[in-house]
C-alpha cells in the first residue's frame, strides 16, 4: 500500500518529514523556552533562598572559581544595598557522581545553611545527606574560624554520616571549598 | 464501540501486555521503577508518545516509500519525544530531573516503533490510537505495579505515603531489586494470565 | 591516568547494562546463546563507538554553534540508523554466516538504549572519574567512554550468556523457565557488579 521506492519518492518523503518536524520542533521550542527559563529561575531561587536569611533582594549569578573550578555565586542584599549573605554554589566529586551544594555564607564569614543541589549518592546511604537531619543542621551557624571543615575521622569537626564517609567528606570540601572561595571574593 | 474496537484496545492490558507478555520496553521499565509514582509517569510519558505517533504514523504509512518507512517513523517517534521533552522541563521540573535521560531514550523504546511498524502502518487511525491507548495503559500499569512493588520492599512507602519508618530493603530500589521484583512479577502476572 | 578511571568506572563500577539498565532488550533476548552474544557484543562496541564519535561531533560543531540543540534527539537517532545499516551491509559481505546468526538482533542495535543512551549522556552530563573534577568530556574522553562503556556491555553479555546455558541444564520450576528465571540470574550478577563501586 506504500507509494513507490523510486529515488525521488524516497528523497522527497524524507526530506519533507524532516522540515516538517524540524518546523514543528523550532516552534515548540521557541513557544516553550521561556517557560523552561521561567521554571529553572524559580528552582534556582528557591535553592538560594533555602541557604539565605529570609529578606533581600537576590542578585544576578557572578562567576567565581570554587574548589579549582568554575562555578557562580549569588549575592543577598539588604534594602540599603548592602550585602547581607552569600550563596555559593560548590560541586564535588561525591560516591556516585558529581555532588553539588549550594553554601550560603553571612558576611561575618560563618556558614548560615547548605542544601543540596544534585547528587548521584546511594539511596539509604550517601542519599542521606539530603533527609539525616543531624547531618545537615551542623552546618547551621558553622563557625569555620572555630571548627575544622572535615569528618572526624579525619581530624575534623563534622559527624559524618554512618557508613558514608565518602559522601559525607564530598559534602564537607563542598562546602570547605564554598568558605575559601568566599574569603577570596570578600578579599577583592 | 464494535467488538472488535474493544478488543483493540483491551488486549493490551494481558493478552499482549507490553513487558510481561511481549517483553518490550525493558530498559525504562527496570530504570525508572523505583517508586510507584516514577512508574506511573514514565508509562504515562510513554503513552503520549505511543497514541501520538501510532496516529500520525498511521495516517502518513500510504504515502511513504517502503525502503525509507524506517527514518521516517524514527523522526516522527523523536518529534514527539522531543515535544514531550519541552513540556516536561517547563511544566513537571521534578519529573523531568527524575526520569532523566529515559524521556529521549522514549525514541528507542522498542514498544513505540514496534507497533508503529506491526500495526499503525497496516492499520486506519482510529484503530492505530486506540492500539496505542492500549498497549499505553497495559505499560502503564505494568510500570505502576512494578513501582509500587519496588517502593513497598525497598522504601516502605506507597506513592510517598511511607508507613514504616526508616528504610525497607534497600536492594528493591537500587539495580538488582529491579530484575529481581520483575523477575516474580511476571511468574505472578503469567499465573493470573493462564487463569483468565 | 584519567583514561584508565574512565574504562574501569564504564566497565565495571557504572556497568552500562547492570547498573544503568541500558540495553535491556537485546541483552535478554541474545543472551541465550554464547555464540550469538559474542557477535552481537562486537557488532555493538563497534556502533556505539563510532555513533559516540560522529554524534559528538555533529552536536559540537552543527548543532550548538547554530542554536539547533531541541534537534539533538532527532539527529542522534538519525546518525544511529545510519550506521547500524551501513553495519549492516559491511558485515552482510564479510561474514555472511554472523549476519544470519544475529539475524533480526542487528537492526535492533538501532533501538538498543545503551547506543542513544551513551549517545546523549556525553553530551549533557557532566562526570567525575576517580574523585576528579565535575566536567564534561571533551572529545577523546568521551571515544574512550564510549568505548569502555561497549566493553561493558559485551563483558556483561557474555557472562550472562554463558549462566543462561548453564540455567538450561537445571532443573528450575516450571513457571520460572525462560525470561523470568533469567531476569532473577540478572539481579544477582547486577549485585555482584555492586561490589566493584567504590573502586574507583
């Protein structure tokens, strides 16, 4: 019932198909793309804001180099303008993959919260670094001045989460990193 | 409906089941299982995917040439995959991140392109979309169950809802547990089938 | 050093097939035979290299420059066809007899996941390997990604044939026998390919 496999039959359909749905790819594209930039705007906000003392008007994504590599901050500020808290976003290399934490750092140089961004840990283990409440509320109010940016197994300050240390010192030199490319910034 | 328009449609849910009879579509189906809610929606995604490109393919079969009907259904199957896609990240951001790389692999679902080829091209439209309704659901249900079963062992939970705490057997949600569950639910599924 | 954390992450820790459920199909469906394993594992090493390489390629140089990336999928699976045919028609001269063996399994390496799924990962995801840096691959990582990946996936193949053959021979309930009793082999051998994370 097909229509004949001549050459000409054969280039015509498969080029005519092609443009068709590239057409209709383009305009979908083009109709969903600030749909798409709207819906990432707002993930990224809300990651930001998780870290960040309530208040303040967000500013546009700075590049800055954490841990060795490229990566953005974001500043908080204060209705006078002045900055009221740092969001650093820092990727290390976790268990499973890349583990990405976004640092949220007040001027006085102390951590104010962390929250994960991505991660590819096991479940029930290094996934836990998102839902082990004790985990993540020690990085609440963290005073690296005072306490060592590392698990304790390593002569550190940080409890690290049973049976990941692995994840558990990722997520510690994500944040490690977050603090020295703060002072960096704060030293410009 | 006609009798056989019903039977179209229904003997995608046990005669010709997708993943238990068939054994198409594995991939996603062992990936994206690891709790009720993922299957549910890749099987949903699949569907949109299967209706839609059953129908169109069905309607343009007369016309295309035999020895390029494979390109030609293959760009149609990654146009909507591709459509999908978009409304995805826009719309259902979670989802999106969750299912990850298995919504494009949705263009090398052997399911989607098997029927397009076994029945949308033999078939007038209205039965190609409701052979891709119901191979659709039968998938569907198959991801659904095979997600509950996964979520229950492996977290204790049933589409969130958790009711035990901490967690269950772990094996469940990671690789293993998926070829495992699988592997018992079609012994499961073939006796209920043999029964019916 | 890095390439040799890229083949032993791709082969043994993210095993492509046991740990990531790419190439599921075709995996259960030649599996029951080492013969036919051992070809389909190099007919697929063969195209998922190659189709890493072109499609890598066309995405640096055609596609982002030119703002057309809502056609990666489209053209990726384009590119895939095309090769598992002009696979199709090298091997069909010179080894007719494989040809035969693998008889319907060849065109479907166009549907395989694992050759879309590595495909499109190198190109959107970003790795670390060995506790290195999270960046994407540039070209010569991603060949030899690719590549390993294939390894894996034939490694795996392989194995699990040869436990299928074995499975014949024994004596397993009757409602077990075939595709279900595979299916709970597979899970095992996946849980012993868990063992290897952590190695790199």
């Amino acid at each position: 019932m097909a229509a004949k496999s001549n050459l000409l039959n054969m280039a015509l359909c498969l080029t005519s198909v092609c443009l068709v749905c590239s057409a209709l790819l383009g305009g979908m594209y083009a109709l969903t793309a600030e749909p798409i930039a709207k819906t990432n705007a707002d993930i990224l906000r809300a990651s930001v804001n998780a870290v960040l003392p309530e208040g303040g008007e967000l500013s546009e994504a700075v590049p800055v180099e954490v841990g060795g590599q490229a990566s953005e901050y974001y500043i908080s500020k204060s209705a006078d303008g002045t900055p009221a808290a740092y969001a650093i976003k820092s990727t290390t290399a976790g268990f499973g993959g890349p583990l990405t934490v976004m640092v949220g750092i007040t001027p006085d140089g102390k951590v104010y919260n962390t929250s994960v961004l991505s991660h590819a840990e096991t479940p029930g283990l290094g996934a836990k670094c998102t839902e082990d409440e004790h985990f993540m509320t020690q990085f609440k109010g963290f005073d690296p001045s005072q306490k060592i940016l590392t698990v304790k197994k390593d002569g550190g300050d940080v409890d690290a989460i049973t049976a990941s240390t692995i994840t558990s010192r990722a997520y510690s030199l994500a944040v490690k990193n977050a603090v020295d490319a703060f002072k960096t910034i704060k030293g410009e | 409906m006609s009798k056989r328009k019903l039977d179209i449609f229904t003997k995608g849910f046990f005669k010709e089941n997708p993943t238990f009879v068939l054994l198409l579509g594995m991939c996603p189906t062992l990936a994206t299982t690891t709790s009720a809610i993922n299957g549910l929606s890749m099987g949903l995604a699949t569907l949109f995917v299967l209706v839609l490109s059953n129908i169109v393919i069905s309607a343009i079969a007369p016309v295309v040439p035999d020895k390029v009907h494979i390109p030609v259904y293959i760009v149609v199957i990654a146009t909507f995959v591709t459509i999908l896609q978009f409304a995805m990240q826009a719309y259902t951001p979670d989802m999106y991140k969750t299912l990850g790389l298995f919504i494009p692999l949705i263009v090398v679902n052997c399911i989607v392109l098997g029927r397009a080829e076994a029945f949308a091209s033999k078939n007038g439209i209205v039965d190609s979309a409701l052979d891709g309704l119901g191979i659709g659901f039968g998938f569907t249900m198959a991801l659904t169950v095979l997600g509950m079963v996964r979520e229950i062992l492996g977290s204790g939970s049933v589409f969130g809802w958790k009711f035990i705490s901490g967690d269950g057997l772990l094996v469940f949600i990671m690789a293993p547990g998926a070829f495992i569950a699988l592997g018992y639910l079609m012994v499961l599924f073939n006796k209920i089938a043999k029964k019916n | 050093m890095e390439y040799f954390l890229i083949i032993i992450s791709a082969i043994f820790v993210n095993n492509v097939m046991l740990a990531q459920f790419l190439g599921t199909c075709p995996f259960l469906g030649v599996s029951n035979k080492l013969s036919t394993a051992t070809g389909m594992s190099g007919a697929v090493v063969f195209v998922i290299t190659l189709a890493t390489l072109v499609t890598y390629l066309i995405n640096k140089y055609l596609l982002v420059p030119f703002g057309l990336t809502f056609l990666q999928t489209i053209a990726f699976i384009l590119v895939i066809a095309t090769l598992v045919q002009m696979v199709e028609i090298v091997l069909k001269k010179i080894s007719p007899s494989l040809y035969q063996a693998l008889g319907i399994f060849l065109p479907l390496i166009t549907t395989n996941c694992a050759v879309l799924g590595v495909a499109l990962s190198v190109v959107t995801k970003e790795f670390t390997f060995g506790g290195g840096a999270a960046h994407m691959l540039n070209l010569g990582e991603s060949v030899v990604y690719a590549f390993a990946t294939a390894i894996g996936y034939g490694m795996a193949l392989i194995i699990f044939a040869g436990l299928r053959e074995h499975l014949e021979l024994n004596d397993v309930p009757k409602q077990f026998k075939g595709v279900p009793i595979a299916l709970i082999t597979c899970g095992i051998l996946a849980m012993a390919f868990m063992g290897f994370s952590g190695l790199v």
